[in-house]
C-alpha cells in the first residue's frame, strides 16, 4: 500500500483556499503518492480539453493522482472520477477536506482500479518537495516544415499538425538518444550502454565527470560545480529527422532521399526544446528515458497550438519556454509564451494559467520574470540574490518566523564602481527593495541609480536641483516617494519613538510580511537597514529580525557576508535605544 506525502504549504493551500474540490497533482511510484500540487475539477464538457492543457503545464513525472472533496461528500461513488484519470493502472488518492472554521485534513484514501478504498496515514512535511527530486533537463533544437499551401486559410494548421504529431512519434522511438553532458553516457529506450538493465539515476549520476574549466581553479568548487550538475541533470537530445523516409527494414546510416515534384511553398521553423521531468535516486534509467521522451513530446504539441494560436496571415510566430514554480508549490510547470508578446499583452493567458491552477489573481506569478531559475544557473549578473536563505537559523525559542516572499538582489556600498560609503545606506536599501518588485514581475525598470533616485526626487519637488549629484541622505519618506512615482507601489510608514520599541512591533511586521512579503527599509539615526523577515514568538513577546545591512563594502563573497554578519538575524538590541525609526513598508500591487 502506497503512503501519502504532502507538503505543509500545499496543505494550507488546499485546507485554507475556496473550498471545492481539486485534482491533486503529484509524483506517484509503488511505495509513495507525493503530492505537489493542485489544479481546478473540470466540468465534463471541458473535460478533454483542460486535461490536455493540463498535460502541457505538467513536468515529465507529475502527473494526476488524485482528488480532493470536501469532507461532507460521504458514501462517494469512486467510479465516477476515473474519467479524471489517465493511469487507471494505479492507485489514486482522495482527499477529504473539513468544512468550517477547522481548515484542515479530515482523512485520505486510497482507492484502486476495482474502486474499493482504503483509509490511510498521510504525512505533512514542512520541506520543500521540491527538493526531494532530482530535476531532468532535456534542450535541443528541433526544426519543422510545413506547407502553406492548400485548400482554405487554415490548411497550413493541418499541415503543422501533422508534421509535430510525427516528430513527437519519433521522440518516443529508438531514433531518439540523450547524451547526459559532462559524461559519455547515451541513452535510449533501449537502454544504455554500460550500465545494467536495472540501473537507476543514482547510478547515472555517478558517471558525470570532473572537467578541468577556465575560472574553475580549485578541487572544492569543481565538487560543488558536479554536485549542482547531479541535482538537475542536464541532456542534449538528438534525434533522426528523416521521418517521412524512415523505413524500419533499413540500416539506420541508409540516406532516403524524398522527391516532390509538386509546387508548393513552404515554411521552415526551429522549436526550441527545454523539456524537464523530476525523478527520484531510485528512478530506474530505462523508466527516465521514458519519462523524458514523454515531456518532450507534450512540449512539442504545445507549441504546436502556440503557433496555431498566434500566427496571423503568413507571419508565424516562434513559441518559447519558460519554467515557474509558482507560489510555495513543490513542482515546476511548463509555459509556452509567444516570442516577442509582452507581458501586458498575455494578461489573459495568465489569468487562465492562475484558474487552471486554482492561484489567487491578485499578483503575478507567471510573468517573465517570475521564470524558475535552475541551481546550475547560478547568480545573475554582478548582484547576489537572496542571500537570507544561506544565514544560520534563529534562536527565539518558540517562534514563528515571517520572512521576504520572492527574490531580491543584494545591494550595498561600493557596488556598481560608485563610491557612496558613509552616506548611501538609504539608496542601496532603496535598491533592493526595487529589485523585490522587478523580479516579482511587477515592474520591468532597471534598478535606479543613486543620480536617478536624486532626480525623481528633485522631479516631484521634494528637493531642489542642487540634490541631484550631491552626497545628502534620504530617509523612509524619500524612499516611499520614489517607490510610488517610479513603480506606482504605495508604501505603509510605522514610526517608532525609540529602537527600544521596535521589540513591540512584533505582530505587526509578521502580518506585513504574511500579507505583503515585501522587503522593508527601516532608517533611524544615521543608518538604513532592510529587514526581511522576523523571528516572533506571540506569546512571550521575544523576538529577532532578520537584517540585510547595505553597510557592507567588499565583494560579492557570499561566505563573508554571512561569516561576518552583514545578513543574519539580530535581537534587540541591535537597535539604538535613543534613536527615532521609521519603516517604509511598501504594499505589493494587486495586479496579475
């Protein structure tokens, strides 16, 4: 009998959201059903088509498992839901919700193929299970042709149609093979060579290589590079396009040549391919093969309907991936956008994705700048991003943290060849918490600088010209002024007689960030900090901030910020007793 798993936050989602039933989407295998993820119940009319849209969204590996109802549907006829499910082979999870005030889990069942059920444990975990896979990519570009030519405006669809349909065939064939890079391993359906018939990723895994590479100098970070390789193993795909010549009787390095002798005009379009399936250590590699090959074909008829969807007249688009981890949601999804349609103009399609997935409408989780960034991906640019979740834990005996939700690059002193030591503490604070709002979505401004935070300034008439170029500090008001006029962001000021009293405001910065999950810029006496997050316990009273100090002037060395302090939790008394605070407190825009 499998075990249920679900996450903690999947389970507040679920206990504590609009209360209708869902389908459960999670990673099923003989021993476990790991739950990841939920989407909307279609109605039978919708049926097929949001179970395709549905396929398309999903990485390689997740699937449907399952359904929540609520706990006051009882003597359920089991046998009316197969229709949800495509692997009726297995077993599939119901999950009964309490109604009222309780908002939690009443019971699970496991219900097999014969429809008997049976009660089981399921275990709430508070870790991301995200991290419990390991992730497979899979890119590679696939070139297509297509007539446009024939009967009626629309036949060129037929023709795309049918031309994807054979390639996402082909994918699923031995034509197929994927080179794990780093390694000289080749796999296919029908295995791969040098590794048993029962190998497992564990065991391909181990054969990524150590590779001498420039800027790579010592044994310690070419380890952690192979260890970041083996948490999301990366393919090349390749694949014999000669699909209309493809004779099986014929050995495989036989040339085909096809002749046309009809007129006909056709359109030639390279899709490329960034697949990704989640496994687990004990994955066999013949089963990844598989599960890859799947991923890969979805994507390809997803983009297909990208392109039948977008192109107008005889200009056709290109589709593009992108991959989101949307909420505190333990799996990646896959969306094709049209290349080069901003982000303004697919509102509708996000707002479609946010129903699909049962998300709440009122911030961005699917705009560009939202996209799932990989471990091996590494840091952006010359900023260090999110620099809290590297810091040691709290000590508050008994607390409740409330921490920043979403990604931030760290700005500070010294940064960006600009000297503004001992006076632009305000300005860097400034930066980080634009940084929150862009790569939130919300806004797609670069990050201002110190000169163009002056100038808005002297723009909207709170300082004379003579700001602009000078040395002069800005407090929480100055920095509220410039979030409003640069990102339309309103901000919420909470002043603070004493830093003293800061130890008392306790419930009110948990509650901004539960509500808001913005950065906060705090200023007091000559200094500006950000606080991203409190350590709080209600009952006692005790309590730590977590501060990101913009007075650090070194290098983007993650292990001295850390080391020394500049990112961490801080009691008390970190703050001046005698001198006054204000925190800028920006409100995140409801906006999709």
């Amino acid at each position: 009998m499998a075990a249920v798993v679900v996450a903690e936050t999947l389970a507040d989602f679920l206990c504590n959201g609009d209360q209708k039933s869902k389908l459960l989407l999670g990673y099923q295998t003989e021993t476990e059903i790991i739950l990841l993820a939920y989407a909307e119940l279609p109605s039978a009319t919708d049926l097929e088509e949001k179970r395709q849209k549905l396929n398309f969204l999903l990485p390689g590996g997740v699937s449907v498992v399952g359904i929540a109802l609520l706990a006051s549907e009882e003597n359920v006829d089991y046998s009316k839901y197969g229709k949800y499910f495509n692997n009726l082979d297995r077993q599939k999870v119901f999950i009964y919700l309490e109604k009222g005030a309780s908002k939690s889990i009443k019971a699970a069942e496991l219900v097999s193929q014969d429809n008997t059920a049976t009660t089981v444990d399921f275990d709430i975990v508070s870790v991301d299970l995200l991290s419990r896979f390991v992730i497979g990519c899979c890119k590679c570009d696939i070139p297509v042709s297509f007539t446009v030519d024939g009967k009626g405006k629309g036949a060129w669809k037929d023709s795309l149609t049918a031309e994807i349909e054979k390639l996402a065939d082909s994918i699923l064939s031995n034509r197929t093979v994927f080179h794990l890079q780093s390694s000289q391993k080749l796999l296919s359906v029908s295995g791969c060579k040098g590794l048993p018939d029962d190998a497992t990723y564990a065991d391909l895994a181990s054969c990524i290589e150590e590779e001498e590479e420039e800027g790579i100098n010592t044994r310690s970070k070419m380890k952690q590079k192979v260890a970041k390789l083996k948490e999301v193993l990366q393919f090349d795909v390749y694949t014999d396009l000669n699909i209309a010549g493809y004779n099986d009787t014929l050995p495989t390095c036989s040339p085909v040549i096809s002749y046309n002798t009809e007129p006909v005009k056709t359109v030639k379009l390279v899709l490329h391919v960034h697949a990704v399936s989640l496994f687990q250590n004990k994955t066999l590699v013949s089963e990844l093969v598989v599960t890859m090959s799947e991923a890969i074909k979805n994507q390809l008829l997803a983009m297909k309907q990208c392109i039948c969807d977008y192109s107008k007249g005889d200009k056709f688009i290109l589709p593009e991936v992108y991959h989101f981890q949307p909420m505190e949601l333990s799996t990646l999804f896959n969306v094709i956008f049209p290349w080069n349609v901003r982000d303004d103009q697919l509102e509708k399609e996000r707002r479609l994705l946010h129903q699909c997935l049962c998300l709440p409408a009122d911030r961005p989780l699917f705009r560009r700048a939202n996209k799932y960034r990989f471990p091996v991906e590494g840091q952006d640019g010359s900023y260090l991003r999110n620099v809290h979740l590297n810091c040691p834990k709290s000590k508050v005996s008994g607390g409740k943290q409330y921490t920043v939700r979403g990604n931030y690059t760290y700005h500070h002193y010294m940064q960006d060849r600009f000297d503004d030591n001992k006076w632009g503490c305000a300005y860097r604070s400034l930066q980080t918490l634009v940084s929150w709002f862009k790569l939130q979505g919300y806004t797609e401004r670069d990050i201002p600088t110190h000169r163009e935070i002056q100038q808005t300034l002297v723009d909207i008439g709170d300082k004379e010209p003579s700001f602009v170029g000078s040395r002069k500090w800005i407090g929480s008001m100055e920095v509220s002024f410039v979030l409003d006029t640069l990102l339309e962001v309103q901000s919420k000021i909470l002043n603070v007689s004493s830093g003293g009293d800061l130890a008392s405001k306790g419930r009110e910065l948990a509650q901004h960030f539960t509500t808001q999950g913005t950065p906060i810029m705090i200023g007091g006496g000559v200094l500006a900090h950000t606080i991203l997050g409190v350590d709080y316990n209600e009952v006692t009273g005790d309590i730590n901030f977590l501060i990101l100090d913009p007075h650090y002037t070194g290098a983007e060395d993650l292990k001295t910020i850390i080391d020394k302090g500049w990112c961490g939790w801080k009691d008390a008394n970190f703050w001046e007793k005698n001198a006054h605070y204000n925190l800028c407190m920006p409100q995140r825009p409801k906006v999709l």
